[in-house]
C-alpha cells in the first residue's frame, strides 16, 4: 500500500490495479481493511479504526483514492463528491485513432526513448456527451447518443497529451459521475482503454489491469479549507512510462 497524503482527517492512497476499495461479494480483502491496518499500527489506535469510504475505483483500475479519518470529515467530503466539488483528472491510454484528431503537434515518443520537443500547447478538451443506461446484471454501461428510458446524461472532457506510434495518452475529466463512466464513453467513440476487454479493447493487459489511473485530485480541504491538489505517480509499466509527458 502507497499512502500519498494523510492528516488527522484524510488519508490519500494510491490503489494498486485489482485491489477492491471496499468489501464485496467476492471476499477479497479490500483496501479499507489495509488502510485501517495500517493506521491502527502506525498511531497505536486501541480497538476499531475509523475509516469512512468516500468513493471508489473500478477494480482494474489504478490511482488515488480519498478515504476519511473522522466521522466530520467524512460527511463533508460525502457532500463535496456529490455536489462536484472534487476535481478528480484521469489519464488513459487508447488506441491511436483518426478520432481523437489531429496527433501532429503533440509529444512524440519515439522508439529509441527519445521524443519530440514538448509543444507549448497541447490543444484545447473536448467535450463528449451521451446517455448511459447500466446493466446491473453485466456490471457494465451502454452509451447512447439520446436520451433512453433510465438513462442518466454523462459529460466529459479529454484532451490527448501525447501519444506514440499505436498509443494516445489522454487526460480526462469529468463532469458528471456515472457507472463506468469513462471507459464506456470512450469505447462509444470508438477508442476503448487498452485492456479493457469489457468495451471493446482487442487484448487484455498481462496483469488484467485495465490502461486508467486516476492521476490526480484537488480540493477544498473538508476541515482545514486549505486548498489540497494530490498526484499519483506513473504506473511503472513501459508503455506508461514512455508516454508521460516528461
């Protein structure tokens, strides 16, 4: 377990692809069980360790996840997630595609490892909008360009960052949260996540992760009111490291 920030209140962890956030039926440990493990031994807490789950991560997916110390903390960040007030950017890795657009002026990772000076601008987000419908029986959501009976509108923004000769980093980030929400709307554009087999992705990663971390987050602090922006680092892996923007 990676703690990358904690306070009193707050404790920030960078979740490991195929860690669960919390119990589920599959018995699996869960990652709040080891983040209470590992406050209880640190701070020598006698008896149960608060710990209050604020949100989650799909389970192939990596990166930050905000967990609460305090019962006040707690009830503040449950309000600051579903009123928005949580920035959370996401980067994922796709398939190079003429979808995303004109690829020349971004950073160019070339075989040797070398790369293309970085441009001063990177391109302006683009705004993806559709409706999704879940699937409670596949765990999986479906993307449609107009309202549908239980659907519910998802919003996002993506730019691409870099790329290589079969890859694009993308930044995403969003302004709504719904279930899957990011690897469905990019696979209805025709760009799954590598590695997502479940919308589309031709081959799964070695590992059964899924190319999708969640990178960083910004907020108000629920206690302090200090401003608080927390990055995860990059995933070791390769490809990931040959495409992050150095």
């Amino acid at each position: 377990m990676e703690v990358i920030y904690e306070d009193n209140h707050i404790i920030i962890v960078n979740k490991q692809s195929g860690e669960i956030v919390q119990g589920d039926k599959t018995g699996d440990r869960p990652l709040s069980d080891i983040v209470k493990d590992y406050i209880k031994e640190k701070y020598q807490k006698p008896g149960a360790v608060f710990l209050g789950v604020a949100h989650r991560l799909d389970r192939p997916v990596s990166g930050l996840v905000v967990f609460a110390r305090t019962s006040k903390a707690l009830a503040r960040l449950n309000k600051m997630f579903a009123e928005g007030e949580v920035h959370k950017t996401y980067w994922a890795i796709v398939g190079k595609s003429p979808k995303l657009g004109d690829n020349s002026g971004l950073n160019k990772h070339k075989a040797d490892g070398s790369s293309d000076p970085q441009p001063p601008n990177l391109g302006g987000f683009v705004t993806l909008e559709h409706w999704l419908v879940r699937n409670e029986k596949q765990n999986k959501s479906y993307a449609y360009a107009q309202e549908k009976p239980h659907a519910k509108k998802a919003i996002l923004k993506y730019r691409a960052i870099s790329h290589s000769d079969h890859y694009t980093l993308l930044e995403v980030n969003l302004m709504t949260g719904r279930h899957h929400q990011i690897r469905c709307q990019l696979a209805a554009m025709g760009c799954p996540i590598k590695g997502d087999l479940k919308y589309g992705a031709p081959r799964s990663n070695p590992d059964g992760s899924i190319s999708l971390m969640a990178r960083r987050v910004e907020f108000i602090h629920p206690v302090s009111k200090e401003p608080l922006v927390v990055e995860a680092p990059v995933p070791a892996d390769a490809l990931w490291q040959a495409l992050a923007p150095k």
